[in-house]
C-alpha cells in the first residue's frame, strides 16, 4: 500500500534540497531565536486552609465555613484582581519604572495614568491556576526582568495573604464598633423595661403576681365549696319549713314532747269514744275528756307554732349563710379576675424586659468576645514556596526552538520535496521508463558532471564526444556499447545498419548522444557515418567539423557526389556527412524519396548509419526520417523530459511507420541514481568504478 523503498529513494534524491530547507529554516529559527526579547518566569504557590483555627472561639452560628472547591475558585479570581495587582504595583512602585507606568522615549505620564498602566502591565503578565483538584494555587509572572519577575509573585503572594488578615481585622473592628454602639442603646431599652416592671408592680400592689393568684384560687375553691353546703342546708331547712307548714304540725322535726301530747290526745280520744259508747253523749266523764283533749289541742298548736317558728329561723339562718358566702364567692372571684388582669400586663412588661435583658447580655458577650479577638485574626492562606528570581529565560525556549525548527525544516522539506515531485514531469529509472512507455530502455548515459575525477567545460559541445574517446572503458563509454550490444551491431543477426536518433523536444541530448554512438561504434572497429539531418540547427555539424562546403543538402539535389560531402572524424575514424554552412530552405528535400535512397545507399556502405535527427514533436521531417531508417532510438532526458510528451512523440512515431528500437536515457546523474537506490543500473556505480579503476 505504502512504497517505502520508493519514499526512501525520493528523500536520498533529494537530499541536498532537504539539507539546504533544513538549514534555511533552523538558521531562520536560530536568528528569531536571537532576536526575540526574553521573558523570565518566575512562580510561587500558595495554599489555603480547609479551616483555620480561632484563638479566640467564636459562637457556633459565626464559625468560620470550611474552605471548599468555589472557595478556591474565589481566591484564583481575587488574586488577579485589579485592586491586588494595583497594590503591588504601589509596593515595588512600578508607576515608575520604565515598561511598566513608564513608556521609554515619552514624557512622565500623571502617577494615576502611570499607576494603571502598571497595574495592567502586572495583570497582563500575571497567570493564576489552581493545581489539578487541591487547595494549591499556582502563581507565575512572565516578564524580561528575571529579579523584577520573582519580586512581583512574591508581593502578589504576600500581599493577599495580608489583605486577608487585614481584611479580618478590619471587619472584627467594625463588628466592635457596630456592637459597643448598639449596647448603649440596648442597656438604655433593659434599663427602662426594668423600671417599667418596678412600677407596674407597686401601682398594682402586686408583690407576687404567681404567690396571690394561687392563693386565691385555693379560697374560691373552699368557698365554693362551702356555698355548695349552705345552699343544701338550705334546701333541706325549707323543705322542713314547708312540710311544717303544709301539715300544720312541726313535720318531720317534731320535738318529743309535741309527740307526747300528741300520744296523750290519742289516748283520750280512745277513751272518750268508748265511754261516749258505752254510756252515751250525755256522760259526765265525756265533758271532761273533752276538755282534757281541747287543752290537749292548744297545747299541741302552741308547741307546733313554735317549731314552725323554728324552722322558719333555721330557714332564715340557712338563707343569710349562702348570701354571705356567695358574696364572699364573688368578691374573691372579682379579685381572682382583676389580679389576671394585672398578672398578664405584668408579665407582658416582664417578658419585655427579660427579652431586652437577654439581648443585651447576647450583644455584651459578643462585644467582649469581639474584643478579646482583636489582633489574633490569621489568613486562610500561607505560602508553600516563594518564587526563586529564574536563571534561565522560559521564552524562547532554546531547546523548544530547537525541536520546533527542526520540525518545520522537516515539514518544510517535505513540502518542498512534494512540490518538486508534483513539479517534475520527467521519468526517473529505466523500470519506471519501461513501465509507462512500453519500450525497453537499451542506455542510460551519465552526465559527465556527475562522474567522479571528470572535468568538461559545461559549455562545450564535444565535450563529452571527446571524453569517450579517451575514455571508451569508463561508464560514459558502457552507455554506448550498451547501445550497441542491443541493436547487435556487428553480428550476424544486427537489427539495424540505419539508426534515426531522435527526440520529443529539443535540448534532450540527442546531437550529443548521436555522436558518442557514432565514435563508439568507429572505435570499436565498425565502419560508421553520422548524418547530421537537422537543416534548421545543424548541431553535429557546428561540433564536429567547421566550414564544410557542401554537405547533405547538396547530396539529395544531386549537385555534389557522396563521397566529396563525406568528412573524416580524425579522432575516431568515423564518417560525417554534414549540413553545409550556407542556409538553405530545402526543408522539404530533407523528408523526400532521395534522402530515403541515400539512406539505403549508406545502409550499404558503412556497418551504422546514425541519423541525427530534429525533434519529433516541433518537426514533421523528423517523423518522416524516423519512418525512413532501420530503427529509432528515442532519446530522453533523465527526469527532465515529460513523460506525456515521450508518450506522444512515440505515438506519432508509430503512425509515421518508424519502428523504434529502444530508449536511451541521457544525462543521468550518477550520485543522485544512486541515493535514490532505484532500479536502474546506474545504481551499482560504486562498485563498478571500486572494481574496474
């Protein structure tokens, strides 16, 4: 999925223009490094109490609440406040000091205009956190001064450990000073709800409410039940008076004498009954017991007048005791109600003072507690590490800037070797030309400039013509005999005795190339003419010989014989046959039946005829050539030459009937090949040159 190997040999291709980015951009890193101003961190950490201790304890109702998550989150947010940072700023006095209230270059600005630009300047350095979920609280100060960075923590620190225990003081003062005035005020209410009491109670003769109402309770209660007794001796005395009356006797209270007489009536009655019946009304005895009975009877109504008489006082006495105990009843219940009445106002003015007394005692001890806490109020914070004036600035950060340059290098060598992939159109080994063209690659010739121990002028066209020749062994010279070894040149089976060398578009190395075969080929002993068949530049020409007279043009009209135009390469031994130095505008003779019979007629004379031809793509006669010759050698410029325009030269190649033999790949770099490792041959130029030289 993924080529590694060609990755790898895409990266060791482009070393050099990885090593120059990386370079560029760690120089370029380094410089911003040097030029950026320095900033030193400087950090404390500071701590609160989940509880502080009172010395002074204070009531369950004002204990101090535990210190909790929001608690924390409270003092991160008061510790960047303005009025703190304002505060440390007058303490260091940095209204005055350049950076801070200070602008170099500017006139003094007003202390409250320096004042808050200072403050500002400490918040905008100034960066609190809380440490993951603890009760520590982090501070760092980022500025250019090292000392000056550690100076404004440790104030800031400082500082809120002291707003908050001056904060307490502050607050207890105002407690004292709320409280002793509003004692005054309370001792006044208690002293006149007392005095209220007081008088209230000798108005009222009231000595002990409770005690009297007590007292009289229980007397109503014996009275009531003396009045319930009176009235039943009362009842019971009428009842008696009214029996007496109703029998006209003494009733059920007779004394025993009323009972004697009326015994002895009784017994006269019997004996005058009898006597009356047995002697009759007229009998003496009768008148007398008559007289006995009638004394009798007055003696009885006299003793019953008197117990009627009796009853009747007893009645009377019964009467006057349950009125005289009723008006007892009801004078002390009268007493009972107005005793209520004067207990409840009492005890309304009691309670009243008894509130006022226990507010006043409430507020006097908070007072005296209040007091005795003055000077004793600690922070809920304290400082677990002051900040140590920093050695080293945070900001650039030398290793940091290392990575992070090297980083981009890396980054931006990788873009910039993606750039130049996308950029390069051209093929880079002969598998990948074989691949997408379809034709085999027969050499690949080296650029001169990429062999070791090799010096040719740049400019200087026969320059590798005349390497070859002094170097036919080297791998300059393999290329061509590689070349030749594929077109069998010289056996019995040669595949070709006229070869049209050409190119999809100019520049490609094709005059250069056509050359170095032809020389190979003469040294090698092979009887060898180039044709130089560009009439527009006349490159084989212009390198190999100087004012030829007459030249292939003056062949094809017939004006001049073979043999005349021929020019002996005296360096090789190969033949040349020239474009003459005059301009013509033959361009149509170049691509005309006579050249194909000269070409047929060279065939038959020399082992090779290498036709130099113009590019394929710009120039019809090339085509025209190509389709005339034996076979084509199609030249292309390693990674230079676009594989869409090969892929094109070669179709057009095809429809002019030009049978193309092989590739040749030219100016191929030795060293980047070989980085690049890929299938190439190329690629084993080490050990080439370690075991032939």
């Amino acid at each position: 999925m993924i080529d590694l190997r060609g990755i790898g040999a895409t990266l060791r291709q482009r070393q050099w223009p990885i090593l120059v980015t990386i370079a560029v951009v760690l120089v370029l890193t380094a410089i911003a490094y040097l030029m950026l101003p320095q900033r030193f961190t400087a950090t404390a950490t500071v701590a609160l109490d989940r509880r502080v201790d009172e010395l002074v304890g204070q009531q369950s109702g004002d204990a101090a609440l535990p210190t909790d998550s929001p608690s924390v989150d409270t003092a991160v947010q008061v510790l960047t406040s303005p009025q703190l940072a304002g505060e440390v700023a007058d303490r260091l006095k940095l209204a005055d000091v350049v950076g801070f209230g200070r602008i170099a270059g500017q006139p003094v600005s007003p202390p409250a205009v320096a004042r808050q630009r200072a403050t500002n300047v400490v918040r905008s350095g100034l960066l609190v956190k809380r440490t993951g979920v603890s009760y520590a609280i982090t501070v760092s100060y980022s500025g250019n001064d090292a000392a000056r960075a550690a100076a404004i923590v440790n104030q800031v620190v400082d500082q809120y450990i002291e707003d908050q225990r001056t904060g307490k003081e502050g607050a207890r003062n105002a407690q004292t000073t709320l409280l002793r005035d509003r004692l005054v005020g309370l001792r006044r209410d208690v002293i006149n709800a007392e005095q209220a009491v007081a008088n209230y109670r000798a108005r009222t003769n009231l000595i002990d409410v409770e005690k009297d109402s007590t007292a009289v309770q229980q007397e109503i209660s014996v009275l009531n039940t003396q009045l319930a007794t009176a009235e039943a001796e009362r009842a019971a005395a009428q009842a008696r008076l009214s029996a007496a009356r109703a029998t006209g006797a003494g009733g059920p209270q007779e004394t025993a004498a009323l009972g004697a007489l009326r015994g002895q009536r009784a017994q006269l009655g019997v004996q005058r009954a009898d006597l009356a019946g047995r002697y009759g009304p007229l009998h003496p005895d009768l008148a007398r017991i008559d007289r006995q009975i009638a004394d009798i009877d007055r003696t009885i109504s006299t003793e019953s007048g008197r117990v009627r008489a009796n009853l009747a006082a007893e009645a009377s006495v019964a009467n006057g005791r349950v009125a005289a105990i009723r008006s007892s009843l009801n004078a002390a219940q009268g007493g009972l109600t107005a005793g209520n009445a004067a207990s409840v106002q009492l005890a309304e003015l009691v309670r009243n003072a008894d509130s006022a007394r226990s507010l006043y005692q409430a507020f006097l001890d908070r007072y005296r507690q209040s007091v005795a806490g003055q000077g004793t109020d600690q922070s809920n914070a304290y400082v677990i590490s002051h900040a140590m004036v920093p050695g080293a600035p945070d900001f650039p950060s030398l290793p940091l800037f290392a990575v992070g340059g090297l980083l981009a290098g890396l980054l931006a060598a990788g873009a910039l070797v993606l750039v130049l992939e996308l950029l390069e159109r051209g093929l880079k080994s002969r598998r990948e030309f074989e691949a997408q063209m379809g034709i085999p690659v027969i050499g690949t010739v080296a650029d001169l400039r990429s062999v070791p121990g090799t010096r040719v002028k740049s400019r200087d066209p026969m320059g590798p013509a005349d390497y070859l020749v002094g170097n036919e062994g080297s791998v300059f010279g393999e290329a061509f005999r590689s070349i030749r070894t594929a077109l069998r040149l010289g056996y019995p089976d040669q595949r070709v005795r006229s070869l049209a060398v050409t190119s999809a578009l100019p520049n490609e190395g094709k005059t250069t190339t056509s050359i170095c075969l032809a020389r190979s080929a003469a040294m090698a002993g092979h009887k060898v003419v180039l044709v130089d068949c560009d009439v527009r530049r006349r490159a084989s020409s212009r390198s190999l010989t100087s004012g030829v007279q007459h030249g292939l043009t003056d062949v094809l009209k017939g004006s001049v014989p073979l043999d005349q135009a021929l020019v002996h390469d005296a360096a090789s031994g190969a033949y040349v046959l020239a474009q003459s130095a005059q301009v013509t505008g033959d361009y149509d003779l170049i691509a005309s039946p006579a050249m194909e019979t000269l070409i047929a007629q060279l065939s038959d004379q020399f082992d090779l005829v290498v036709l130099d031809t113009a590019p394929v793509l710009p120039l019809a006669e090339a085509r025209a050539i190509a389709g005339m010759a034996d076979g084509v050698l199609m030249v292309a410029r390693w990674r230079k030459t676009p594989a869409q325009a090969i892929s094109l030269a070669l179709d057009l190649l095809g429809r002019a009937g030009a049978r193309v033999q092989g590739a040749a790949m030219t100016m191929v770099d030795l060293k980047a090949q070989a980085r690049g490792g890929r299938d190439d041959e190329m690629v084993y130029y080490k050990q080439f040159k370690a075991y032939y030289t």
